[in-house]
C-alpha cells in the first residue's frame, strides 16, 4: 500500500474534506483518495510475464462483503521489500526450519507477495483473497508462474502454491508453523477480529503442542494492535528500504495519486505468537 504522504493512520482522514459532510459515514478516508492505475508494468511483471501491476481502489473491490468497508486497496508489494523482510525474519532464529512453515499471505491481491515468497523454500504459500476477480487474476499468475519455472531446468524449485478466495476472517490456521504476511490490507476493525481470531485458534490447542506463529506486516499503519495484544511479542519494527528499481516504479504509479507518496521504504514489523501476557511481573504472595 501506498503511504499517506502524511504518515497519518487510515482511521483519520489525511486532510479535512473541502466539502462540509452530514453523515459521519460519509466521512473522507485517505483510501477514498485513491485513484485507479494500470500503469506503469512494474518490473517484476515485465521480467516473469505476470499481471501484477496497478493500484485499484477499495471502492473498485467491492463483493457485498461486510468486510467490504475495511479494504485499503490493491497494491502489490516491492518484491525487495518482502524479500527483505523475509530475510530479516530468518535472522530472529524461528524455532523451525523455513521448510516446515506455511506462509499466508493475508490478503493476497493479484498474488505478487505469494509468487515471491515462493521463491523460499517455504513447506506452502498460500494467497487469502476477498475479491473474487483478483484472486482469479492470482490463479492465473500463479499458474503462469509454477509452469515457467518447471520448463526452465536452472530456476531454483519454488514451494507450492494455494490461492483462497475468502474473507480474512474465516481463515483457519494450518496445524503446521505459520508464518502470516500482510501488507497493509484492511484497516483497524478487521485486524482486530483477525488477531483475536487467531489468537482464540491457538489458545485452543493442546498445551503439549506449542503454538508457532510469525507474523510480518508491512506497511505497519495499524501494529498498535499487534503492540498492545498481551500474546504477540515485536522482534523487529523499521523502515525496510526497497531496491532502486522498485523505488522507481513506485513513484512512477504514485506520482498518480495526489494525497500519497513514496518514500522509497516500507515501515515493518515482525511479531512473534509468544502466547505470553505482558506487563509487570506479580512476585507470588510470601
Ligand atoms: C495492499 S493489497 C496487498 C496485495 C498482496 N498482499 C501483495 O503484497 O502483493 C491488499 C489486498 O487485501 C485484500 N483484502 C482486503 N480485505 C480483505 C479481507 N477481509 N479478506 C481477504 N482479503 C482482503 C484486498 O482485496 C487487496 O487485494
């Protein structure tokens, strides 16, 4: 997601409306600022011959979904931004080898950060997705994507790949080590259900079974809620800076949005489930 060129959270609008509005819903949100782009191909769909590109609106994406009122918008991450961040998360030593995780990404657009993380040796990747159109353009990208790299005997093996159509919020955690990635696809309310969600799935499973989950977010508008929630520990939060190219193709697609910006980086998080609640620790009556 592009951010806001003033930084500002999406619950507040990033400038006062011109327009006096009657209803509070009616109220401007800085993804209400946001206007369709096709253009420019970014690289990594001119390189592999994916359909990747563009930014669509919130308002382009609706389902009839409730969830609906909570989309950001499509846009698909700077592969040097995941990447980067994927590496960083393998230096806080996950308690598993990569080959046992499942990677999910939580609102998976056209499936750009699914074909990247594919490139890892990842157990699965699999894409969640709400809109039925972009997680048919998804399937197609991934099935473009498996098949090249089948006919090309140097390419590295990729891991697996799965795109869902559904709501966030009906996802059910796989029973292998999970490691989630968001890039800023829904806004506050949804994270929240999402975290409580996942957090009552694990709480429920048996105690001799200890709960493996990372989760990575990337454009880190709304890791206050990760912040506050007693069973989430931060390992990692900063600016992660993306390659010349990708800055490049950036600013070209947002140079076509008036309230936001590119600035060459990505603020992100990494999380670990650690199942802990925090806050002082009670000395045990004497
Ligand atoms: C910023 S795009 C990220 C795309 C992809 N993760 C990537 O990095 O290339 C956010 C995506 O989240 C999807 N989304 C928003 N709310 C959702 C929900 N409740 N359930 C599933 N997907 C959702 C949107 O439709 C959009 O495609």
């Amino acid at each position: 997601m592009p951010s806001s060129k003033s930084r500002r959270s999406p619950q507040s609008p990033a400038k006062t409306p011109s327009v006096v509005l009657k209803s509070s819903e009616a109220k401007t949100r800085p993804r209400d600022l946001l206007v369709p782009t096709a253009l420019p191909i970014h690289p990594f769909d001119q390189i592999h011959g994916v359909d990747t590109s563009g930014l669509v609106p919130a308002r382009h994406l609706l389902t009839g979904h409730p969830n609906d009122e909570h989309i950001t918008a499509y846009y698909g991450i700077a592969p040097s931004i995941l990447r980067a961040l994927i590496d960083r998360w393998r230096e806080t030593i996950p308690p598993h080898p990569i080959s046992s995780y499942t990677f999910v990404d939580v609102g998976a657009g056209k499936g750009r950060g699914v074909l990247v993380a594919s490139e890892y040796r990842f157990r699965k990747v699999v894409g969640i997705e709400l809109n039925p159109q972009l997680a048919a353009i998804a399937r197609t990208n991934s099935a473009h994507w498996i098949a090249t790299h089948a006919a090309d005997p140097t390419s590295e093996p990729i891991a697996p790949i799965e795109i869902v159509e559904q709501d966030a919020l009906d996802f059910e955690l796989p029973a292998t080590p999970t490691l989630i990635f968001f890039f800023h696809p829904f806004e506050a309310p949804v994270l929240e259900q999402f975290i409580a969600r996942i957090h009552a799935q694990l709480s429920a499973r048996p105690k001799s079974r200890s709960p493996v989950l990372d989760l990575l977010y990337a454009n880190a508008e709304c890791a206050n809620i990760l912040d506050r929630h007693p069973a989430f520990t931060q390992l990692f939060l900063d600016h992660v800076k993306m390659t010349p190219e990708d800055y490049a193709a950036d600013l070209e697609a947002i140079a076509q949005q008036k309230e936001y910006g590119s600035t060459g980086d990505e603020e992100c998080a990494i999380y670990r489930y650690t199942c802990r609640a925090k806050g002082p620790i009670l000395k045990p009556a004497a």
